[in-house]
C-alpha cells in the first residue's frame, strides 16, 4: 500500500472552504509558498513554514504537495483558528489526484497561515529531497493546479513601524526582545505582519540593560519573497532616580566633645546612588550648628548630594547639644561636730559647693536627706548624702562623714560641805548616794561615780575633803568636791581615876579612899563597904612616891569587887615667891589629897 504524506498547517482563518477539485491536473497556478521559508524539525519529525504566510482573509486557497507517506496537514491562522488538522485519508479534508498529488481547500480567516506536516521520517526525507522535489504548492482558488515553481506577488520590501528612540530608567533592565515585541512592528504587502520575523542584527543595548548611556540596535525582517528591510533602533538607559542618604535625622553630642561637621557627617551618614555605588562628595546647605557648639539645644543641619545623573537628595537633621555630664560636689571629705558647739545643717551644707561644666554654680543647690538633722546631736560617726542636679538633669551625689564628738562632761550634784563630829563614822557609800549625775549624751547613774581623793582622817578633827568623778561613753570627765569638817562638839567633864595623890604630912584614911570611890564619875558599882586586902601605903605615907592599894568593894546588891588603887605621895606645892607650901584641895578634900582629876576627850 502506498504511504502518503500527512500534513499539518497552521493558517490564521476563521472559516473552512472545501476543495473542489478535478481529476485532471489544469496547468499550474501561480504558487505563492517560497520554500525559503519551509525548514525540517527532527524532535517533531515535521516539517513547517518558519515564518507567516500573507493571504487574504475570506479568500479560498488550496495546498498541495506530492503524497509519498500516510501524512498529517495542519493549517491555522495567526489568530488562532485551525482548519486543517486531519490525516490525508479523510475525503473531507483532502482529496487525492491523479499525479500522487494530495490537494486541501480552506479559507483562512486573518492575513497569515503556517502550515506543518507530520508523519514519521517527514523530516528526513523533506530535508534529503527538498520543497521542489514534494512540490509545495499554495496557490489562490478552490482548484488544485499542476506545480509551478514559487513566484513572489509583490517585489516590495517590508516595512518597520514604531518609535525609533526608546528611553528607559536603569532599574527596567527590559531585555531588547521584549522592547521590539512591545514596541516594534513589521508589515510586508503580501506576507503581511511580519512582527514576529523581526531579527536582532546589531545590539549594543544587551548587557548594558542598567548601565545609562545610548545604544544603537539595528533590526532586521524578510518577507517570503526574500525582501529585506532594516529599522535603527536607539536605546537611552537614563538613570533619573536621585541617589539616598542614608543616616539619623537626629544625632545628640556632647557639649563637652563637640566633634566638628564633617566627623559627624563621616561617622553618621552614608551616601549611596544605586546606579553610581558609593558616593563621597556632599554639600553642606544649612548650618546652624558649627558656630554654635558650645550652645546647648538642637541645631539644623541641610547636606545635599548629587549623583553622576545630576539627580539630588537632600536631607535636613538636626544635632542636639546636650550636657551629659554630671556636676561635681566640692567640700571636705569629713566633718566634726563638737557637741559642745552643735552646727546646723544650713552650716554643713554650706561647706560645700555645686560645680559644673556648663550650669553656673548659682543656678545649683545641694540638697541632703530629710533625716540629716536627727544625727546631729548624736555622738558617733554617721554618713551623710549630698545631692545636686545641673540645668540638664544630670544628678551627682555625694557621701560625707559626720563625725559627732561629744566634749561635753556629764555633772556631778549634791552637797558640796559636810560637817561632823569626831565621834562619828563617816559613810562614803551613803554620802556618794546622796548625790545627783547626769549627761548630755549618756545615761549615768551614782554607779558609775567613783571616788578619786579622800584625805578624811576619821576620828581626827580638821577639814578634809573627797573628791567624786564619772566618766561619759566618750571619756568627758566630771568631778564634785565635798568639803568634809570633823569637829569636836564634846565638852569636857570631871573624871576619876583609881590614882589618889597625898602630899606628905597630910594623912589618908580608908574612909577617904571609899568615899573617892563611891564619887567616881561614871561608876555604877557604888560600893557601900570597903576591905583593905594589900598596901604598902601606910609604912610610907611621908615619903613620895607611888603605892599600891587593893581594896575588896561590896555594893548594896552584895556584889564584890577587887580594885587595885595607886597612891601617889608626893612634896605639897610652894608658894615660890614667899616660899610658903600651898596644900592642894581637891574634890571637896581639905587633907591636902589629891583624888580628882578634869578628863577631856580627844579624837585618836
């Protein structure tokens, strides 16, 4: 069986004619396909009209070819709309003639057709025996003719249209084939719009799609008669996007290093142009700030910075002149408060003084915590704050040392002279009791007294003195002098003793002896009766000297008692002028005995 060949075209129609067609070949018609434009794809094992071809919409034409294989034709129009896509096989699509020739009648619906045809080894064998070999043939009419060689309609060339200068920013980066799609068009008489045949000769655009400059593309597009046409396209790349400054609107320096414009327009900002790269030029419009450093407040500053496109930015900030840094509390590191001569705080406080780099010290107090006046008069050591603060807000604060020194001694009251008799024991304990301390700061009792002199000679009339002292937690010592009189508020009184005095040629009886020992002063016994056991006073009465006596005495209880008795003979006194003897008389006795005596008391 016979094999024929199938083809596909694509024609831009709307509606289908069927061919009429005789059974014998008419002499050829003029063939309007140019094979120039027909080439083999192996991957589809086809062959196909590369580029449109031009025909009038609503007119019927027909395609033929030799049929050597069991082929399929395609044929649709540019806008879309298939009319062939069958197997030759199909009486309806195509007919077979009678030279092997296959013939298709359509009508297409726009001015441009492509035409495919299809069937294994179609491409092999269109490239090895060529158009003029098959006989490819479209040709006006409902009526296959016999092969006539291809005869262009119209010798005229193309024509480009659209604007010859095309002006794009840097960022489009539009490839050129999108820029010739979108603004370039091609039209030929008899091909009609060859739009899509339009070739890229000469481009200097591609690679340069964001770097500004001009460059000139030439296009070129063939009709199928083999016409030429050029078109000179020029691309601007324009860079009208303005470069950025990149930095804080707000920058805040220190008054006390106020770095120049330019540092902080270095350290701050940053100057870019995203066509140029890196920009280091800039230029300063407004600024308020360079005169003023030492100005607290904030300070315009305008720069401006322009790109290799003269494209400008311009960007206002402000710089803050601040003061950060905190004032500075003069004075000494520790005070001392004498408890004697308390200070007040406006006193302390005035020892020191605010200092600061930018407010004035008038314009500054110090100020210390509410409780500063409670320590004042408490001994010790004790930490006080100071605070102050500038025009800024910035604070200090400071740590100073009170020491509180107590120098005032505790006191000692009471009585200050003391006067008694000799005959008194004197209570130094009772006597401390009796007096009164106290302290400023510290708590002492009569505990806390201690005697540091006592020059009392006890039992001895004169004047002495004891002196009291006591000591504060701070070692302040108090002293309080007592005045200690003795006295000798005794009288004197008659005594007796056991001594009797007889003068020689006077004479003493037993009844003398116990009537000086019933008067003795003094003597409780008050014997009644009297017994001379032992003396040796009666062998010697006229000769002085001393003797004893011992009597045994009874009183009227019966009670004895044994006394020993010293007699005493001795010469009688002499008036020395008339050198007459005087007799003594004492204690009512006229015997010239001496039994009494006056006692006076003494301290030890």
């Amino acid at each position: 069986m016979k094999k024929i060949l199938v083809l596909s075209l694509t024609f831009l129609v709307c509606s289908f004619g069927r061919g009429l067609h005789g059974e014998d070949s008419v002499p050829g018609g003029k063939n309007i396909l140019n094979p120039a434009i027909v080439e083999t794809d192996r991957e589809t094992d086809s062959f196909r009209t590369t580029s449109p071809l031009a025909v009038e919409a609503g007119t019927p034409y027909t395609f033929s070819m030799i049929a050597v294989y069991q082929n399929d034709i395609r044929i649709a129009s540019k806008d879309g709309t298939i009319h062939i896509d069958e197997n030759v096989s199909d009486p309806d699509v195509c007919l077979e003639l009678d030279d092997d020739r296959i013939a298709c009648t359509f009508t297409p619906t726009s001015e441009a057709i492509q035409i495919e045809v299809s069937e294994d080894y179609a491409a092999q064998y269109y490239s090895h025996h060529g158009a003029d070999e098959i006989e490819l043939q479209l040709e006006e009419g409902e009526t296959a003719t016999s092969y006539a060689p291809y005869e262009a309609v119209y010798p005229s060339d193309p024509e480009f249209s659209g604007s010859g200068l095309f002006v794009m920013s840097y960022e489009e980066a539009t490839p050129i084939e999108d820029i010739v799609a979108e603004h370039i068009t091609a039209y030929d008489e008899i091909d009609g719009d060859l739009s899509d045949e339009i070739v890229i000769a000469e481009d200097a655009y591609t690679g340069n799609e964001d770097a500004v400059g001009e460059y000139p593309v030439r296009l070129e597009v063939s009709d199928s008669s083999g016409n030429t046409a050029y078109f000179d396209l020029t691309i601007i790349v324009k860079d009208e996007i303005p470069p950025k400054i990149e930095g804080p609107s707000e920058i805040v320096v220190d008054v006390d290093e106020t770095p120049s414009l330019e540092t902080i327009i270095e350290e701050h900002f940053h100057f870019y142009d995203d066509h140029d790269g890196i920009i280091t030029d800039y230029e300063i419009i407004t600024d308020d700030y360079s005169a003023k450093k030492d100005v607290l407040g904030a300070k315009e500053v305008e720069i401006r910075v322009t790109d290799e496109s003269e494209n400008e930015t311009e960007k206002l900030f402000t710089i803050d002149i601040v003061d950060v840094t905190p004032p500075v509390i003069e004075g000494p590191e520790a005070i001392e408060i004498l408890l004697s001569d308390p200070s007040s705080l406006e006193e302390i406080l005035s020892l020191f003084t605010p200092e600061d780099n930018h407010t004035p010290t008038a314009d500054m107090e110090i100020t210390t915590s509410a409780d500063i006046e409670d320590f004042l008069y408490i001994a010790g050591e004790h930490t006080m704050h100071l605070y102050t603060e500038d025009a800024s807000g910035n604070q200090a604060e400071r740590e100073v040392s009170v020491i509180v020194i107590d120098d005032v001694p505790p006191v000692i009251g009471g009585m200050a002279h003391m006067r008694i008799s000799y005959t008194e024991s004197l209570d130094v304990d009772a006597l401390r009791e009796e007096l009164a301390v106290s302290d400023n700061h510290d708590t002492l009792t009569t505990d806390d007294i201690f005697i540091e002199t006592n020059t009392v000679d006890e039992g001895e009339v004169g004047v002495y003195e004891i002196v009291f002292a006591v000591k504060d937690a701070a070692l302040n010592k108090a002293t309080h002098k007592v005045v200690i009189e003795i006295i000798d508020d005794v009288p004197p009184e008659f005594g007796f003793s056991d001594e009797i005095v007889v003068t020689t040629g006077a004479s003493l009886s037993e009844e003398d002896i116990l009537a000086h020992l019933r008067n003795r002063s003094g003597d409780d016994f008050e014997p009644v009766e009297m017994k001379v056991l032992e003396e040796d006073y009666s062998d010697n009465k006229d000769t002085p000297g001393d003797y004893s006596y011992i009597v045994e005495l009874r009183n009227e209880a019966g009670e004895n008692e044994t006394r020993e008795l010293t007699i005493r003979v001795s010469e009688p006194h002499e008036d020395k002028e008339n050198n007459i003897p005087v007799p003594i008389a004492v204690g009512g006795l006229a015997l010239g005995v001496l039994t009494g005596f006056v006692i006076k008391r003494k301290f030890r």
